[in-house]
C-alpha cells in the first residue's frame, strides 16, 4: 500500500508542477515578459520563479500559490 500511496503522490507534485509551470507563463504573458531562465522551486513547491525579460529590462518573476492570510513577505 505505501508504494501505491507513494506513486498517488508523485503523480500530484508533477500534477502540480505543471500547474505551477503554466501559471508562470500566464503571468509572463500577462505582464509582456519572457521566461529566459529555467525555473527554480521554493519551499515545498509553493513559489515558482525564473528569469524573465521584456521591454524595461531583466526581471526576476515570482509565482506564489498560498492562502492569502500565509502568504505575506519581508516589508
């Protein structure tokens, strides 16, 4: 049953994964930005971030998927 369970797992993270993948190109798109970099991971694959590039120059372009009441940053 774990190996069975484990697999279920696997297959949402990359379910998951994907989402993310797609959500950090909507958001390119939506600010007129082209994902440059390979993407990086943070914390339990809740942000995605990669490279991007556009008409002011490189940016770096976060994707953040949390409650909004958790999800809050350094001010």
């Amino acid at each position: 049953m774990t190996a069975e369970r484990d697999m279920d797992v696997e297959q949402a993270d990359e379910r998951f994964r994907e989402w993310m993948r797609s959500n950090l190109a909507r958001v390119a798109e939506h600010f007129g930005l082209t994902v440059v970099g390979q993407p990086a991971w943070g914390w339990r694959l809740r942000t995605i971030g990669a490279s991007a590039s556009g008409p002011d120059g490189p940016r770096w372009l976060r994707v953040v998927t949390e409650f909004p009441k958790r999800a809050c940053g350094d001010t």
